[in-house]
C-alpha cells in the first residue's frame, strides 16, 4: 500500500489498537495516532466475553489473555441487595465454552500494544482536522503535524472529533445514574474468590464485582442515582466514605469489601442513541465514537473488538480502489446488532436498579435473561463476514 492504501486509526483504546492487531493479520499496513503520551495507565475492570474473546484468540492474543486475565466461572451469580440468591450468571456461549474474563484496562491495552510493529503506534498526536478527496484521507493534529491514508478510521471514543464529521447530529444522553469504581487487592479480603462475578440488586442502586488480573484484584462499581450532573470522565474522583454510605445495609460482604477502598473514581454515565450513519467516503467509526452505550451488558469493549475483526477481514478481502465499498458494508454489517447492544444495555440497567418495583418479575427477568446473553456470547462476526463475501453478487 501507498500512504492512500495505509489505514489511519484515530485513538488508541481497545478499539483502535485491536483493530490495528487484525489489520496487521491481514497483511494490512497501518498506523495509529493517540493523544495521550502513554497507553492505557487509567481505568479498571474491563469484561471481555467469548464473542470478541474469540477474535482475540484469532489474532494470536490468546495466551496473553490467559496469562493476564481473570478467568469467570460457573459460581458467579446474582443477588437481591441483602445477599438472598436470584440467579446464576451466564458465562458460556451456546456451545458451553467459557471464555469470559475480569481484565484490568491497562493490562488489556497493554497486550494489545505488545505485539505491533515499531512504527505503528503514535502517542501525543491530538487529532483536530479532517479532510478527503476521492483519493486520499489526511488527518491533521493539534501539534502541527498531519499524515495521509487511503481509510481514516475514527476509534476516538465517546467525545470523538471524527464523529460529527459523519453526523453532526448526536448529543449525549444521560441516564439518571452515577458509578463509583474502583480496586482492592484480593489478598485484603476474607474468602472473596478470585473467579467469580457477583452482582447485587436493590432499589434504585445495584453493586457489581469481578476479578481482574489472575484474580489478584478484586474490581467494584457501585451504581447509584446521580445527584447532579457530571460530564462524562474516566478520572473524575469520588469520595469513599459516600460510596459506603451508599450500600449500608446491604450483604455485609459488600461492607468488609469497601472497608479497603482508600480511592474511588465517581462519574455520570452516559451513552447516545444509535446513529444512523457510521461512513463518509474514506473515513468510518469503531467502538465507542460509533456506538456509546451504557455499561450494563459489559459490551463497550466486546463490540469494538467485533467492529475492528469485522472491518479488517472486509478491508483485507477488498481491492484498496474498492476501500469505500468495504466500509459501507462494514457499516451495514455492524449497524443493526451494536444498535440491539446499545437499547439492550439501556433495558438491563432499568431491570437492575428493580425500576418496575415488582422484584418477583425482576427476578424472574434476571434467569430468563441467561438466554439473551448465551446467543449475545456466541454470535461470530467472521462468520457473517464470510457469508457476505461469499454471497453472489
Ligand atoms: P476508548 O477506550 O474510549 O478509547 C478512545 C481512545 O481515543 C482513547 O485512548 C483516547 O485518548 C483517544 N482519543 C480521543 N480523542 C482523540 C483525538 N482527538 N486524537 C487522538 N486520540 C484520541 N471501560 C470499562 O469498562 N472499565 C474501565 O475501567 C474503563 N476505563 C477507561 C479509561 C479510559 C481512560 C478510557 C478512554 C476508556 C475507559 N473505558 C473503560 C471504556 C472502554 O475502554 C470503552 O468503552 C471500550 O473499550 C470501547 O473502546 P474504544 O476504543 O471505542 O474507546
């Protein structure tokens, strides 16, 4: 490829940098711009399940996987706030394989990073401008600099720049609710297991834990009405002792578990609706400048790991004067099932905080839900990839 058959990556999140993994596994030359100075050191607990796990494996990331993520098991289970027990947690596809993991971010960007070729990854360059002709893509940044692709993808996250760039129309929408979120190490707490995921439902509130790295760090977001509005922030700090105020009175292990939290990032959660168009020309989105959604089916991360394996086989079995054409049916692939994901997310979290006040049907929501989540697990975006490419045209 020239430098107008190189594909550009804007942000490197878990989107952007396993996109860029499954682009190098195509023979595919790529580079990638971040504004941060460094990868991926804020954040906490990420879940990753089988159907972008998968892909993961498929790039060669497997074993880094392994190595640093917390495997979830079979005990993992929903609670009523009081610690009464509602329902196991679905943690297998359809065909019983279990690969669901408790990862720290940073660890998962971290292995993402690991493998890629010097010269791809470009930290401290703020993308701020935007241009295309039939030919060719150049992204300018805030440092003065500017560089040229035959695709541009905007993987920039929830304050994407790229986004309005391909619809100008898509405004925040808040939903009600503020997480507190944090980390404490394992070894602090009696008989908290390093392979389970465990989530407890009380009004208006609910309150999550899972394991991440190998099950030495016990990850918690406390989800709880927001009193005010905060913009939407990763670093936003938030006070301890208001975060154990939140759950007194609720499953005493809750209590010995934040009796360690000694710092906590408190933030409101937002998400937008589906859009309805992804691409302009040479430029298209991934992950969370396409689709933000709220994070109560755990999927931020899954689904852009899903666009970037999707993207990258259409891009790869593509003549580079054909690019546009693959992104348009990248985008059409991609668009119905992560728009199901995003209304999805919005409906679990009602179900959650028991908005319905009837908390037999809640519950009975909650088991009956094991089967939504067993076919969300075993979909496999290389399948529906291949069938496209295979269809007649
Ligand atoms: P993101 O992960 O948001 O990545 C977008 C990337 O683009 C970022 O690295 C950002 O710095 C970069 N960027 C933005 N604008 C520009 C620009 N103009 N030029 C160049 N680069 C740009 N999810 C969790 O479940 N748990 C967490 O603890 C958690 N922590 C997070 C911490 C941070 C700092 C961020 C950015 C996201 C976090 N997330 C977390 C969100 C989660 O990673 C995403 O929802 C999901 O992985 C989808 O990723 P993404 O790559 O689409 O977007």
């Amino acid at each position: 490829m020239t430098s107008g058959n190189r594909v550009l990556i804007v942000g490197g999140g878990v989107g952007g940098l396993f996109l860029a993994n499954a682009l190098i596994a195509q023979g595919i030359e790529v580079v990638l711009y971040e504004q941060a100075s460094a990868f991926g050191e804020v954040g906490a607990g990420v879940y990753l399940t089988p159907n972008s796990v998968r892909h993961l494996i498929r790039v060669g990331l497997g074993p880094a996987v392994e190595e640093v993520g917390a495997l979830v098991g079979e005990d993992s289970r929903y609670y009523r706030f009081d610690g009464r027990e509602i329902a196991p947690v679905q943690v297998a596809d359809p065909s019983g394989w279990n690969a669901t993991y408790g990862m720290h971010r940073a660890d998962l960007v971290e292995l993402l990073c690991r493998g890629l070729p010097s010269g791809v990854l470009h930290t401290g360059h703020r993308a701020t401008g935007f241009e295309q002709d039939g030919d060719v893509a150049r992204v300018s940044f805030q440092n003065g600099e500017a560089a040229d692709a035959g695709i541009v993808v905007g993987a920039d996250g929830i304050h994407s720049i790229l986004r309005p760039i391909v619809h100008p129309e898509s405004k925040p929408v808040f939903s009600g609710t503020a997480v507190y979120r944090g980390l404490v190490p394992r070894e602090h707490l009696d008989g908290w297991r390093p392979d389970v995921w465990q989530m407890w439902l009380g009004a208006g509130k609910h309150f999550l834990s899972f394991p991440v790295r190998r099950g030495e760090l016990i990850n918690f977001v406390g989800f709880v009405p927001a009193r005010g509005i905060m913009r939407e922030s990763w670093t936003a700090p938030g006070d301890p002792d208001e975060l154990r105020q939140e759950f007194e009175g609720w499953d005493p292990r809750i209590a010995d578990l934040l009796a360690h939290v000694e710092s906590t990032f408190r933030w409101s959660l937002y998400d937008r609706d589906p859009i309805p168009v992804w691409t302009k020309g040479r430029l298209t989105l991934l992950g969370d400048a396409a689709h933000p959604m709220l994070p109560h089916l755990g999927q931020g991360a899954n689904q852009s790991i899903e666009d970037g394996m999707a993207l990258s086989l259409l891009l790869g079995a593509s003549d580079p004067v054909d690019a546009p054409a693959a992104l348009q049916t990248y985008e059409s692939l991609r668009r119905t099932r992560v728009a199901e994901v995003q209304i999805g997310a919005r409906r679990n979290g009602m179900r959650y905080d028991s908005m319905e006040g009837d908390l037999e049907r809640r519950d009975a929501e909650i088991r009956a839900h094991a089967e939504f989540r067993r076919e969300l697990y075993g979909f496999d975006v290389v399948q529906q990839v291949t069938e496209v490419l295979q269809a007649p045209r």
